[in-house]
C-alpha cells in the first residue's frame, strides 16, 4: 500500500477535473489528480468548446448577453426548479473562465449559438450567441473533438503547475473521519492500493453513461432498448456512488437527451441524412411535432421519449432524395455537414442487405409501414392528411414551415426508425453553489465537493439549448468554483507564500 500526502486530491481528470486541478494549484495548493484512464479530458475530448457569457470575444463581436440576462433566461428555461445561486454564480464566472482559457493559450474560431445555420434558426430561433467554439489542433474546420485542443493546453498548464497525475489509478473510496473526507482510496494498475490523503477531495467523475444498469435503476430508459446514449468507456458513476456512500444526498439524475441511432458512429451517414424536416410519425402512424423543429436535438428527444414505444420514424420519398442529392440537405450543422448525400446511396445499400434493423425500403407505402412496424391503418390517413397540407401549402395541425412541406407519394419510400439518445447522465450528488457536498437534509459534508456532470442538477429536466455550451461550460465553471471554495476554506491552514 502506498501513502501520499496533499492538500487538494481530484477524482477523475476530465474537463472539470482539469478545472478543478489548475485553480486549486494556482491558488498555491499542492494537488494529485486520480484518472482511471491512461490520458486526460474523458468525454471533453469529444466535444466542440464551453459556453461563455462576457467573454472578450463576445466583446470583439459586439454580442451584448450580460451574465445576468443568461441567468434568467436559464432560470425561466427551468421555471425555477433549480438552483438559482449555483446558476447565478456558474454564468457570472463563464466569460472570465474563456478568458482564463484563452491565457493559457487555448484558441476559439468564435462563438455560435446552437447550429445557427440559417435553414435551422427556427429550431433554435431563442438561442443566444454563447458557444465558444475551439480551434481544432490541425487548425481545420471545427468539428466534433475540437476540443481536444483545449484539453492539450489545460493538461499542459496543470503538469506546469506541478499537478501530480495518477493515470489508471481509479477511486474507490473517500476517506471520511468524523463527519468530514480527509482523503481517498485507490487502485494502480499493478493492483496496488493507493491512498491520498488530502485537506479536500473533489470528485467530478462524468456520471454513468457507459453503466447500463445505473441507467435502468436511476431513470426512466434502458440502455440499447429505449435509450442509445454515447456510453464513454469508464463513465461507471463511480463518483456519484462514492459520494452517496459518504453520506451525500441524491439529486434525481437525468439523460441528457437527443437522439441518435444504435451504433451511430457506422451509421454517420444516414443518421444525418434523416434528421431533415421530411415526415416523421409515430409507430402508430401519426405526426407528433412541428419537422421544421427536429433540428433541435433536445426538443426532438423529448418528443421521441413521450411516443408509444418511444420510437419515431423519419420518411422521405424518392422525389426528396432526388433533390437533397442535387441540393443539399435542409438541415446541417457542425456535426452532419452538406455533403451527406453524395454519400447516402453507398451506406443506404450496405445498411439494407446488412439487414440494419432501423432502416427500410419499399415500393409502396402499405409496404412500408408493414416492414417499418408502423400502424398501416393509421399511417395512410396520416399520409392522407399530410399531402392535402401540402397541397394546400398549409400545415394545420402544427403549422409547419411552408418550405418543408413536400407530398410524400413517389416510390420508393425510404424510412429510417428513430431513437432516443443521450449525451451522458447529468446529475445526482447533492451540492450548493459553492459546489460544497451535501446531505440529504443540505448539511455540508466537510472537505467533499463534486463538479462536473456528477454535479449537474440545473438543467431542470432538459438540457437549456437557449444557451449552448452550456454542459462543457458547466464542467469548467464548476470545476473552477469548486477548487476555490476548497482552498477559501483551507487559507488559515496553508502558507501561501
């Protein structure tokens, strides 16, 4: 068994691990940084880049947010179900954290508000400019793990602040003594038991995606049958259940939905290609939402979440296919770019004789809705109903956008089954603004403190797309809150000199 000694000990470093690390170092505090992984930045590195309100560039850019207009626009978002100091303090933070990542080198190409590409403002038409989206390290165009780069810069500032990392040592355990954490147990990959003790402990582990049985037991979903969420290797909610353990209380965990299809990765292709403003129903044949809204990840997985079997299908007809291969898709993004179409036929006809079990093709829409599992009957009235709105160029059941309404009626049809997804958990140690572990009766545990997604509980029951970013941004901002909060109640005991 090895023993060691510091004043600050972090579990996990992902982003707000790294957030976490740096500030306590910078506020002079000796740190070890447990990570269960052989490198930093966990599900960070998948990502794009953090919100911001106030940051320098917002202010290059003439976008005028305040801190405290973000704060109502969150709080009104969440009807008030949240905590209202941690949200006030977490944006009131975010524009200088930016500018703390920009010191230490970190680069941003600018910043954007949710996929605000013109033919998908609609969806996105209350979103703010908040994202700050980084420069990927090859310096191309900003893509998905673009923020990697950010992750390289962080990592690099904390091994020159003299952080200690402790690669493929996972926690186990937090050390409590009474009633306060005074450090934490682990695990190196000889086996060896590694025992830090420490002044403070914060845990920010990144929640339970990638922990099918969590997921079942803590939410309403199951994983890879109502649920496909990115499960990043070692989001086990290890933290979560060792705060639990030390006696914090539970906050209800969320997914943090969108949606996606099984094994998405191999499907890139058509999972882009029907996120498009065409038809979608239900298994029981009938439209649910405005497809002029799908582009909305958030909205469209809720409304996945509330259908019969919580499945959707997305449909178009071989007429659209025609035009979205010489024009384009009318929806892009970041993530699914222009030329999905140039691509479609070669994944479609893989995905097809594979035996893909969401996508179908047929000749007829009886055919369709057969080989689909959508209800025949009520399918063809939907169609029914659906080409007449067009015609007439009217929706007027959910009015949507002229543009987008497009009579399906030339063979062959081509439908793609639609899930619910999620980014990760988001959620369930009990903390307060100070990102201080609580009791069940909000008593603070001494010395314990969460950041991250394991401390997430202010999104309300969906992620606040009004202000994008806003997951990575909290990571960072918590993180940061956190360490401070540790080294503010630790000053008298330390030499700062």
């Amino acid at each position: 068994m090895r023993n060691l000694e510091t004043d600050v000990v972090v579990v996990a470093a992902g982003l707000s691990g790294l957030a976490a690390a740096i500030t306590a170092a910078e506020n002079g505090a000796s740190v070890i940084a447990l990570e269960k992984s052989t490198t930093t930045g966990g599900a960070a590195n998948m990502g794009m880049g953090p919100l911001g309100v106030g940051s320098r560039i917002q202010k290059d850019h003439m976008i005028s947010l305040t801190p405290g207009e973000a704060f109502r626009k969150h709080m009104y978002f969440t009807h008030y179900r949240v905590d209202a100091r941690l949200v006030r303090d977490y944006y009131f933070k975010s524009g200088e954290t930016i500018d703390w990542l920009m010191d230490m080198g970190v680069e941003f190409v600018g910043v954007q508000r949710a996929f605000s590409a013109p033919e998908a403002t609609r969806a996105y038409s209350d979103g703010e400019f908040t994202w700050h989206v980084c420069k990927p390290l090859d310096g191309g165009i900003p893509g998905p793990r673009a923020a990697t780069s950010m992750i390289k810069k962080m990592t690099e500032r904390a091994v020159e602040l003299g952080v200690e990392f402790l690669f493929e040592t996972p926690a186990k355990e937090i050390i409590m003594e009474d009633g306060k954490a005074v450090g934490v147990k682990a695990t190196d990959k000889n086996g060896e038991e590694v025992v830090v003790n420490a002044k403070a402990v914060i845990v920010c582990t990144g929640g339970f995606g990638d922990n099918p049985q969590m997921i079942k037991e803590e939410t309403e979903f199951e994983y890879a049958k109502t649920i496909y969420n990115f499960a990043v290797p070692g989001m086990k909610g290890d933290g979560i259940k060792m705060c639990w353990a030390a006696g914090a209380g539970k906050e209800q965990p969320i997914m943090e939905l969108m949606y996606q299809l099984p094994d998405n990765m191999n499907h890139f292709i058509l999972d882009g290609a029907f996120r498009q403003p065409c038809l979608w129903v239900n298994r029981n044949g009938y439209r649910f939402m405005p497809e002029d809204q799908i582009g909305n990840t958030t909205f469209t997985g809720n409304a996945i979440a509330s259908q019969p079997g919580k499945i959707a299908f997305s449909i178009f007809d071989s007429r659209m296919l025609k035009r979205y291969k010489k024009k384009g898709p009318d929806i892009v993004s970041h993530v699914h770019p222009h030329d999905l179409f140039d691509h479609f036929d070669e994944q479609w006809n893989r995905d097809i004789e594979n035996g893909y079990e969401p996508v179908t093709q047929a000749d007829t829409l009886e055919e369709l809705a057969e080989k689909a599992g959508i209800d025949v009957e009520g399918f063809l009235e939907q169609i029914e109903e659906y080409n007449e709105a067009c015609e007439a160029g009217f929706d007027e059941i959910f009015e949507k956008d002229r543009r987008y309404m497009e009579k399906i009626e030339k063979g062959p049809f081509y439908c793609c089954k639609q899930y619910v997804g999620a980014y990760g958990s988001l959620g369930g140690v009990k903390v307060n603004h100070k990102l201080q572990v609580l009791t069940q009766e909000s008593k603070v545990i001494p010395g314990l403190f969460a950041a991250g997604t394991d401390a997430c509980n202010i999104f309300g029951d969906s992620y606040p797309f009004i202000l994008s970013g806003n997951t990575m941004g909290f990571c960072l901002n918590s993180g940061r809150i956190a360490a401070e909060s540790a080294t503010a109640d630790l000053e008298e005991e330390w030499d700062f000199e």
